[in-house]
C-alpha cells in the first residue's frame, strides 16, 4: 500500500513537472479572474495571438473574482508579480487605485465618456454590462414595463431575485433601486412588494439562472445581455431582456498597470491589444458590450438592448451599499 | 502504563498534525488577528450584535435539526442493514456515498428539477390529479432547506452507523434476550450505549456541514431570514471587504462549534477484549421483502435528483434529445490543459492521492487518540470543518500570497495538500470510533508474544480499522472530488478539475455542459467506489 502510495506520488508529480509551462523571465504576469483565464475564457484563443504578435510572453494568474484579486495585491504589496490586473469593477475600483500607475492609452479616445469611471486612468474600462430582468416572453403574463410593474400582484412568486449581501448582481440591483427611488419610502415599499413577489433570493447569478432556465419562475434578474446565449445557441428569441425607461444599473470592468511594474513597454501593449483586437472576444465570452466604439457586433447582440440610460454602481460610497444591505436585511425579514 | 505505550502511537500520528498546523492554523491564526486590530474593535461590535445572536439561533436551528433527522432517519435502517444481508446491499451502500461528490450548484440544480414546481415530481403529479398547477410545493421554504441537507448527509449517517454496527459483535444483545429483555430495553440499555460513539461522530460531522451550509439555505430557502454565520461571513469578506468583521464573526462561530465539538467527544471508556464481528443473516421470506422495500425506499430518495441531473445532461428542457453538451464539453479539447479529459485525471489524481494520505494520517491520528484517550487530538484534526470555508478560504488565500509561486507542480502540490486539510478531519472522525473499538488488551497480549510496537500496529489493529479505513476513503474521495474553492485559489486557477469545469460552463451560461460535466463526476466517483468496494468478498460493508 505504502510503495504504490509514493509510486503514485511520483507519477503525480512527474505529470505535473511536465505540465509546467515556460515559466521564464521578460514574462508579463496578469492577474485576471477565473472565467477570463480558464482556456474555454476568451484568454484560451487571445493569449497565444498576443504571444505571437507582440513577441511578449503572458503568465496569467487566475486570481478569483474582482475582490479576491483586489485583496490579494494588497496582501502582496510592492512583491506582487503582477503587471498587469483585469476585471476590476468600478465598484471596488478605489481599493485598486493605490497600487496602479496612469496611463493615457491612444485607444482612449475610442470610448465613450460616460464610461470612463476613473478620471486618472489608472482604471481603463474594457468591457460593460447593464443589470436587466430577462423574462421568457412565453409564460402567458403581461410584459412588466418598469420596475415599478414587477411589485404587481399578478407577478407573485414569479420573479427570481439574488442575495446583495452574497453576490455582485443581487448587489446591482440593490443599487439600482436605490438610484431610481432613495433610500427613503419608495425604496422599502418596492423591496416589501418584492418579498412578496420572489419566488426565492439566490444567493447567486448561477443558481438564479439555472431556476430560471428549469421554468421555476419567468422572471430573473440577469443582464441586458442574457438573450444574446439563448440566440446564439438554442436559436431561440423567447429569453427577453425587460429594458427599463427608467434606466438600468451598469456594471463597468477595467484594466490598469501596476505601479513599479519593469515591463511597463509590455504592459501597456497589453492594455491596448485588449482594448482592440481582443474586445469582440471578451464581449462574446463575457456576455458584455465592449468599450470600444468601433467595434462591430455580432447580429445576436441585437437581442442585448442597450439601455438609454446608464447608473454607475461604482458612483455609490462603499459606507452607503452597507447601510442599504442593513435597510434590505430589514426590509426583508421584517415578517420573520 | 498505557501513556508510555502511546507515545510510539503519538509519534505516528505527528505528520498529520504536523501538516494541519503548517497548513491550517498558521493561516487561521492569520485570519483571525484581522480581528484584533483597533483593540478588538470589530470583535466586541460583533459579540454586542442582536443580529449575531439571531444568525446563532437560526444556525443552530437549522444544523441541530438536519443532523437529528438524518440520524434519526439513519438508525432504522443502519439496524436492518447490519443485521441482515440480502442481494444489491452493497450496491445500495455504495450509492449511498454518492451525493457526496455533487457541487453545491449541481444539487440545486438536481432539486430544482426532480422536486421543483415545474419538476418532474410536481410534472408526475399533475397528470396524475389532473391539476393543472403544482401539487407540490416543497422549494423555496425551511423544510426545502432540511430536505437537502438531509439528502446531502443522511448518507454519512447510515454509511457510519452501519458501518459501526456490524462491527458490533452481537453476543450482549443475545445475552440481554436470554435474560429476557424486550427488544426495545435491549436496544436502549445494550446497543445504543456501544453505538453511541459511532452516532455522535456522524452526528456532528453531519452539525458541521450544515452550520456552514449557505448556498443552499438561501437559494431553496427562499428568504434572507433564513441566513447562516456563513452568508454573513461571506458578505464581509467579499461584498462589503470587512476583512475585521469578517475575522470577529469567524471566531463567534468557530467558538460555538468548537464547543460542540468538546461536548460531542466521547468519554473514556472501558474497552473489552471480545472482538468477534457479527455474522450477518441472510434474509429470506418476510425479510427480503423488506429488504427490497427499504433498498427501493432508500434509491427513491437518493437517485431521483441525481437521475435528474444525467437526464438534463442528455435533454433540453423541452424533452428533446440531444447531444450538445456533450459536443460542447469535446470542443473544449483544443486548448493542452483545463479540457474535460484533463478535469477527469486532475480531480481523479487529486482526489486519489489525497485521500490515500488522508486515511493513512487520519488514522495514526485516530489511533493516537483513542490511546490516549484524548479529546485534544480529534478537536484539532477536526477544527478545518469548524472553520467554513469562507474562512478556509480566506486562510488559503493568505498562503497563497505568502508561497507566492510560478510552478504549476507546487499548484498541485498545494492542491492536494489543501483537498488533505479538508478531508482529514473526515477521515479521523470515521476511523476513531474503530480506533475506539480496538481493546487495550490485545495490543497488551501482543507485546506480551514479544512483539513489536510497530508489527503489532500492522498485524492486529490494522486489521481490525480497515472497514473505517475503507469508509473514510470512500468519503474522503468524494468529498475531494466535489472540491473547488481551495482549489481554484492555490493553483492561481491552473489546476482545472471537474467541479472547476462545471462553474465555468455555468458561468457561461452552459447548465447542459455542466449537467453533463456533473454526469462524469458521478461516474468518477462511482467506478472508484465500485473498485473500492469489490474484491473485497469477505468485506461486509
């Protein structure tokens, strides 16, 4: 038992020696989260192009989501080996600021304004999503117009909704409404009407839309962007995204050089290939509208509205998102 | 006399120690001094807070209750299963250990479509009525929440407690029916006292799992009342970047269930030298028949959300056939690491190896302990469950920013130790009620025969832990292949393995892929399960 124990060790461990990619120096390490790194992310096909184009050779870093990559350059400090991080969302970009350096790419002046949440360039959004309810236009209700139509009676225990204190979406939505009504009546008398109206709170985006998809509830909060899935790949318009005249919340992620980098030269092809070549890739795979204005979209994005009117998340202080998380957990356990 | 003798038994088990504290504690301890900053600050507000108290309350609740009924659901039939053997019993135990490998996500999603309201269940049951709207609402409520965690851990009981009561030898049991007791006065006065060790160790294993359940509480819960220590933790750590808060709750809840765990260890005890197992009866007549009611009984609960998920793996939706996700998990093969064939052998790989050192550590720790009569060395090994793994994680996350490393071999190295510190705790509790078991007296003829400490170990009480051996193996793989999170932080996501795979198809909206994913997963856990199991003839459980 012992000898195959450590024959099996040594298997393990000669597979992973072999495994080992090129891990030399001139590297530029990015730090990027899961479902951009993984190979069936858009960084599978985009890496070995920017590889081969530029002559630079990439280590990415999965590391988590935005937070844990976050957390995790300021645990490293001025060790970390990261040049480059991507996917920091505007809501946390403050934490992130400190450790980045500016810079003001030429590719800049190909997004819009509206988007560009740090004024210094540290941060330099590459791809957006809008927080959106998507209905299944078939389940035989009337079509909810505003958010103020989803406290309606007849969409009781038919809508999905998601966990603020637990996920970034259901976080989307508690900002959302906050932008649209305060903090004041309106806000309470809209979450009260929707602990009602929920089916259930998910305690995230995956759970939520798997309900949704199983014909649990017709109504799920997602993104402006959803449909454009359910086009593409079961060639199906039923899945509907419910765009709001009285705007949507929007999610913004952004690229940024880390300050007292050695391959700034590098780092900063990189940010620009990412703000070009790469941004239809990332759009695809992330279910996001690139930044760049220029860029054509595939005809499925035709079913991905795009709001007229925009909320930035990262507009609302961190002090204030709890105090609004404290008023919700109220709001909803109030009967309990 | 005896704490000289266990000196050679501590040794043993000071590498597993030696790895939890490296691993484990060092990080915690990290962790935890996050809440001391400001003089304790964030730890007084969280010890001042109504809401901490009413979080514990429905913590305790919710963990009390699931553990409860799961024995409780367990014992009868654990009874039957050591008593008697009949066709497919094995089968049906190995099965049992099966829900163990399914993510988090993948039981909900398995829920949701056997008992959901638009599920095949309710599906079933509206053709039968002829109603056209669900009969049964089962989701969404706080029984739905003891529905799943029953589901997800009856299984530890009725594999623990069956396992533990075969190994029972039954001459008390006869000798109390001669004397002319009932069956029920036998059963309080003569069985549980001897099983008691073995239901405690299920119970709180079973307690430990739920108190740090959130996933599930909240998505079938369908109501923030319904929170956990765990949602609060997790909203601290990664929505509001409350690193002190996060740390003061940690240690509320690593209090309370460590207290349990001191409360839970069973006391010193006399061990008597009859080590004859018990022989299992073969049923015929009435018995079998109720053997195939209660096997039938046991698979109705266990398989349908399973099935549910295979089904979805091959079915839209809409009932049509298809094979595109299976389309889509191949075409996934173009890249050199991170396909489905590579998330097959790197769970496989991990999970193995794992779990070999995991039995082969959780059981010099079980042994040391049962020698020394310790309740410290089992409190320690187990504290990784008491953590949660939001605080597990957090604790990894700081290791991984200390190792800070390029070398995919040290990822799998970490890995593996990580999927190690996870199962350990699993491991000693399955094997110290074995370890327990093993009287005094036989070591003490054997050194008495001139043999050796370590010969003694090899040849008589080995042989008497092996079916715990076996049982800790089986859970402990199965927990190490539905493992993610430690996963995915220390190998900087270059470890792909097949729970990873199923998150990331999800995350790109792709619930078929990851049905299917799911489908190898169970197939993995059950060809090794089957492996294990069989030849193993004279094995009985």
């Amino acid at each position: 038992m012992k000898k195959a124990l450590f024959l099996m060790l040594l298997v393990f461990a000669a597979s992973g020696l072999m495994a080992q990619a090129a891990n030399e120096e001139n590297t530029l390490t990015v730090y990027a989260y899961d479902s951009f790194a993984s190979d069936w992310g858009p960084a599978g096909t985009l890496i070995p192009k920017f590889e081969e184009e530029t002559g630079i050779k990439v280590n990415l870093v999965s590391a988590g989501d935005a937070v844990e990559m976050i957390s995790r350059v300021e645990l490293e400090g001025e060790d970390t080996r990261a040049d480059v991080i991507l996917g920091i969302t505007d809501d946390f970009a403050y934490r992130a600021y400190p450790y980045l350096e500016s810079y003001d790419s030429p590719i800049l002046s190909d997004i819009p304004e509206e988007l560009k949440f740090d004024p210094e360039n540290r941060l330099i959004p590459f791809d957006y999503g809008a927080f959106a309810f998507v209905w299944d236009s078939e389940c035989g209700l009337d079509k909810p117009e505003s958010l103020s139509d989803l406290t309606k009676a007849e969409y009781k225990d038919k809508v999905i909704l998601i966990d603020p204190r637990t996920s970034s979406v259901g976080l989307g939505l508690l900002l959302w409404t906050y932008n649209i009504y305060g903090d004041g009546e309106e806000f309470t008398s809209w979450w009260e009407a929707m602990n009602e109206n929920a089916l259930t709170i998910a305690d995230g985006w995956s759970s939520a839309y798997g309900l949704f998809t199983e014909g649990e509830a017709p109504i799920v909060l997602s993104y402006t962007t959803s449909p454009v899935y359910h086009v593409m790949n079961d060639n199906t318009t039923r899945y509907q995204a419910l765009i709001f005249d009285e705007g949507h919340e929007a999610t913004i992620e952004g690229i940024g050089i880390v300050k007292g980098t050695d391959m700034r030269e590098e780092a900063e092809k990189f940010v620009d290939f990412i703000l070009t070549e790469a941004q239809l890739d990332i759009a695809i795979a992330n279910s996001m509208y690139p930044v760049n204005s220029s860029i054509e979209l595939p005809q499925a994005f035709d079913y991905a509205p795009k709001p007229d009117k925009l909320y930035r998340s990262g507009a609302t202080s961190p002090e204030k998102t709890e105090e609004l998380q404290e008023a919700w957990l109220s709001i909803m356990t109030a009967n309990n | 006399m005896r704490r000289k003798d266990s000196g050679y038994y501590t040794l043993r088990a000071l590498p597993g120690i030696l790895i939890l504290v490296i691993l484990f504690l060092i990080p915690l301890f990290f962790t935890f001094s996050y809440a001391f900053h400001d003089n304790g600050k964030a730890l007084v507000a969280v010890f001042s807070d109504k809401y901490t108290y009413r979080l514990l309350a429905f913590t305790l609740k919710e963990s009390l209750l699931s553990a409860l009924i799961s024995v409780a659901v367990a014992i009868p039939l654990s009874s039957f299963f050591s008593k008697y053997t009949f066709p497919f019993r094995r089968a049906v135990l190995t099965l049992a250990g099966l829900s163990f490998t399914i993510p988090t996500i993948l039981v909900v999603l398995g829920f949701v479509i056997w008992y959901g309201n638009n599920g095949f269940l309710n599906n079933i049951l509206m053709r039968i009525t002829g109603r056209d709207y669900s009969v049964l609402s089962i989701l969404y409520s706080f029984k739905a929440i003891i529905l799943a965690h029953v589901y997800l851990n009856f299984p530890i009981a009725f594999l623990l407690i069956t396992n533990g009561w075969t190994e029972l030898p039954d001459t008390p049991e006869k000798a109390a029916y001669t004397l002319g007791a009932g069956r029920a006065r036998t059963f309080f006065s003569v069985t549980l006292p001897r099983l008691l060790p073995t239901i405690l160790s299920a119970f709180i294993l079973i307690f430990l799992f739920c108190f740090s359940s959130f996933s599930i509480i909240l998505v079938l819960g369908g109501n923030p009342a319904f929170s956990t220590f765990e949602t609060e933790i997790y909203r601290r750590v990664n929505i509001n970047v409350d690193r002190e808060g996060a740390a003061a709750l940690s240690i509320f809840a690593f209090f309370v269930t460590g207290v349990m765990l001191i409360i839970t260890s069973p006391g010193r005890r006399e061990r008597k030298a009859s080590r004859k197992r018990r022989v299992l009866i073969k049923a015929t007549g009435r018995k079998l028949f109720a053997a195939v009611l209660l096997m039938l009984l046991i698979l109705l609960f266990i398989l349908p959300p399973m099935l549910s998920i295979i089904y979805r793996a091959f079915y839209t939706k809409a009932g049509a056939f298809t094979l595109r996700a299976w389309e889509d998990i191949a075409k996934g093969s173009t890249g050199l690491m991170s396909t489905a064939l590579n998330g097959i052998i790197n769970s496989f790989m991990i999970a193995l190896v794992a779990s070999c050192l995991a039995v082969f550590l959780g059981s010099g720790i079980a042994m040391a302990a049962a020698k020394r009569n310790s309740w410290f060395i089992p409190f320690l090994s187990s504290l990784p469950m008491a953590t949660g793994s939001v605080t597990l994680g957090l604790g990894f996350s700081l290791l991984a920013v200390v190792l800070g490393h390029d070398s995919i071999l040290i990822s799998y190295l970490l890995v593996t130790l990580a999927h190690l510190t996870i199962i350990l705790p699993f491991a000693v509790r399955t094997i110290i009620p074995g370890a327990k078991a093993i009287p005094d007296s036989l070591a003490a003829a054997s050194y008495t025969l001139g043999i050796s400490k370590g010969r003694t170990l090899r040849k008589v009480e080995a042989p008497l832990l092996a079916p715990y051996k076996r049982k800790a193996f089986a859970f402990a793989f199965a927990l190490s292949l539905g493992e993610v999170n430690a996963t995915l932080t220390l190998s900087d996501g270059h470890v792909s393995t097949l729970p990873i795979l199923i998150y990331r198809m999800i995350s790109s909206y792709n619930y078929q892929g990851a049905a299917a994913l799911g489908t190898l997963l169970l197939a993995e856990a059950l060809i090794v399960f089957a492996i294990g199991q069989g030849g193993r003839k004279n094995a009985i459980s």
